[in-house]
C-alpha cells in the first residue's frame, strides 16, 4: 500500500502503523506518517508486537476511517475491535484468502469467524478480484459492500524493455521463500526436463526461513549448474533484475493478486504462473498456465517456453498492454480515494469533496 499511500498525501492525512521486521532504518522522506513497531517473532505467519497492539487500541480514536489489510492477521481483528468500540468506519483489503502458514480448515474457520464478528462491522470488503469477491461472500461477508477493485502499479517505474531471448532460457522468481510459493515444485520440475535443463537457468531473489532447505534441495537434485541463488534486492533494482532475464515464473500455491507479475508485464518480461483460479481471471491470456503444486506441469510448460520463445515475445506485449489498461496506480489510487470519501460522507451523514478539510 506505500504507493497508494503516498499517491493519497496530498488528499487525505495518512498514517500507517505496521510491524517492522527489516534490520535497515525506517524510511524519512515518506509523504505520509509511517509508524513502525520492530517484531522479530511471528506465530503462524503473524508478525506479534505488543506494543502495536497497545498504540492501536490507544490511537484509533483519533482518525476518522481505519483500513484494515488482510483477514488473516490478528492484528486487522485487534484493530476492528478498536474502531467498533471507537465507532469508526472501517475498510478491509483481502489480500489472498489463504496462507500456508497454518492449516486451510483452520483458516476457513476463522475466516468465518472473523468476518461474522469483529470484521463484519467493516463498511466495505475491498478484493482485488472477482474470485475473492465470492469467497469472501460464502464465508460471510455482506456482498453489497464488497467492492472488486484491481490494484495497480507506477508504470513509470516500470518501464518497457525489449527481450531478444537468445542463448539460455533465464528465469526469473523474485521474494519471501516460503512454502506458500511452490519452489519445491519448481525445482523438481526443473530436475525432471534431464539435459534440457542445461539451456536453461534459474535466477531466485529473496530470503525466508524455506531458503536454507530450498539450497540444500537444489544440491541434492543436481541443480548446482541450474540454479542460483541471490539476496534480497531493493524494489528499486528490480526492473533492472527483469531486464536481465527472459521470463518469471511463479509457482505459487496460493495469491492473492501478485504485485510482481504486474512489475514484470510493464517491464516486458512474460510470465509463466500456477493455474489459479484468480490469477486466471486477472492475467487471462497474458501468461503461460501450469497446475499448482505439480512438478510434471511445471517441467511442460518450461520445455514448452524454451522451444516456442517467440509465443513468449506475443505474450509479452499482450501483458503490457493489459498492465497499461487495467492495473496501473493512479487509476488504483483515485479509486480508493473515491471510496474514502464514500465511506466517510455515510458515516457522517454528510458530503466529502476534495476541496474539504483532508481526513485522516
């Protein structure tokens, strides 16, 4: 949400409290309010921060709408819980449905649970797709007030840039190694294409407590000459990582709407990505399909792209064009400054403007 907060500066005073689990400092040169808490422990993916929790409970009070980011953390039920208490107007964003940090029956209950209690007092359930919609609608959302709105990218970050495929196919995965995304599979489906696998290498960007398994992994199937791995990047240096490769490929078990794919369409890298039903809607024709969790369909779909590179090119420049028409920022950002003042106007009984007072 950092792009979208700082697009909205300049019409609403923003504060973001979050957890902060980056050994670098915060950043002071932010449009907004950035409030972070450091936490080095989690538990089930959810970073915990006391004191987060006890700024938040001491704080809501004095803003006029909360937006809330994902079901899944408690932190988002801790917060809900305060706005209600306070009277706020509350959005909630979904992410993704589910994580593989603990089990999905789980995870559907208490999804359930959550959107039946303490999230259900949200004024609008903001998905950025159609799939999420429903889900969120089956497991107790009031579906009037969900909103489906895509998000988007600065295109002028990401810039266009021309890729010849030649020599090697290369490979691109870039972010947190965790189960959740699938390189397990990866992997083997690397290991499964035998001496094909020699025009091809793997690039993987990114730390997560999977990394360490995941290098002894790559060892152990011979992957050595394949495979190589690389620390963390900042998001700066991204585009120029994408340029340096011929495709990314994403093997994901579950999403929500994966920023990076939408990087690399701007950028003209093609995507290769797990057949889920989300990204089906979102990506369409734009990008190459393979099952999830299926290293067979992985090694397919990776001989396929090697052997039909100029499908690749197609692709593309279809992905630019969809990137172009459907997910950029500005448009993301003036959406969701509209639903603001929507929420904000109902709640108050009155009409907001952008030539009213900001609202925080």
């Amino acid at each position: 949400m950092h792009e979208a907060a700082c697009k909205l500066a300049d019409q609403f005073e923003i504060t973001v409290a979050s957890t902060w689990m980056s050994s670098k400092d915060l950043p002071n040169d932010l449009p907004y309010r950035l409030i972070a808490f450091p936490s080095r422990s989690n538990i089930a993916g959810n970073p915990i921060s006391p004191l987060l929790w006890k700024w938040v409970r001491q704080n809501v009070r004095n803003y006029d709408l909360i937006h809330l980011h994902s079901h899944l953390f408690l932190i988002s039920l801790r917060a809900a819980a305060a706005g209600w208490v306070s009277s706020k107007p509350m959005v909630l964003t979904n992410h993704g449905m589910i994580s593989l940090s603990f089990p999905r029956s789980l995870q559907l209950v208490w999804t359930k649970l959550a959107l039946h209690t303490v999230l259900g007092n949200c004024n609008l359930f903001l998905c950025y797709t159609k799939s999420d919609a429903m889900s969120y609608a089956k497991l107790g959302a009031s579906l009037p007030r969900i909103i489906v709105i895509p998000y988007g990218i600065d295109l002028d970050e990401f810039q266009f840039t021309d890729h010849y495929f030649n020599g090697p196919l290369r490979l691109l995965w870039l972010g947190r190694v965790v189960p959740d995304k699938g390189l397990r599979d990866l992997l083997y489906g690397l290991s499964e294409i035998g001496d094909a696998s020699l025009s091809i290498r793997l690039s993987i960007y990114g730390e997560g407590p999977a990394l360490e398994r995941l290098v002894l992994l790559a060892e152990d199937l011979g992957l050595g000459g394949v495979v190589s791995f690389f620390p963390y990047v900042p998001h700066e240096m991204v585009p120029t990582i994408m340029a340096q490769h011929d495709a990314l490929v994403l093997p994901s078990l579950t999403e929500g709407l994966p920023r990076i794919a939408l990087e690399a369409f701007a950028t003209g890298l093609p995507v290769l990505c797990s057949k889920l039903s989300q990204l089906v809607e979102a990506f369409g024709t734009s990008v190459t399909y393979f099952q999830p969790n299926s290293p067979a369909s992985i090694r397919a779909a990776l001989l396929d792209a090697n052997s039909n590179r100029s499908q690749l090119a197609r692709n593309a420049t279809t992905a630019r064009n969809l990137v172009e028409r459907k997910y950029s920022i500005d448009a993301f950002a003036a959406h969701l400054g509209d639903l603001y003042r929507q929420v904000l106007a109902e709640a108050t009984g009155g009409e907001t403007t952008k030539a009213d007072r900001p609202d925080r």
